[in-house]
C-alpha cells in the first residue's frame, strides 16, 4: 500500500524496476503495466512508460508499526473486558 492511495513505479539501479502500491486493483492494472515495464529493461532507460518514474519516499513513523498495532489490540481487548 501506498500513503497515497496510488500506484509507484521506481528504478532503484539501472535494470530493475519496482512497481507497488495498486492497494487491492492491481490484476488488470499489473497485467498493463508488465508489458510496459518489460519494455523499458529491454530496450532501457529512454522506453517511454505511461506512469512516472519516482523515488521513493520513506513512510513517516513506519518502524513504530509494531508498537502501535499491540495498542491498539492491548486497548481493544481491555474495552471487551469492561464490556465497553
């Protein structure tokens, strides 16, 4: 999933690309994108794609995840006990 709800494509290193972020519509959209991608790592870079090509962008906060998913389950729990 992406912060903003929309698919990313990114070339991390020359000959690989990333494409992520479809957030559950990515089966006809996955299936477009693979043969514009294969496109692009064969006859490289120059290869016009319809999506942009960024960088990506690190996810404020994201190495708490862990804590803040055992909250909020430790905090459900405690309203079921109380009948809350």
């Amino acid at each position: 999933m992406t912060a903003d709800h929309y698919p990313h494509v990114h070339e991390p290193g020359s000959g690989a690309l990333i494409y992520l972020g479809c957030n559950g519509r990515g089966v006809a959209l996955a299936t477009a994108m693979g043969k514009q991608l294969a496109r692009r790592l064969i006859e490289g870079g120059t290869a016009e794609i319809d999506m942009p090509v960024t960088a990506p962008k690190p996810i404020r906060f994201h190495a708490l995840w862990p804590v803040a998913v055992k909250s909020v389950v430790l905090y459900g729990r405690i309203r079921d006990r109380l009948g809350l």
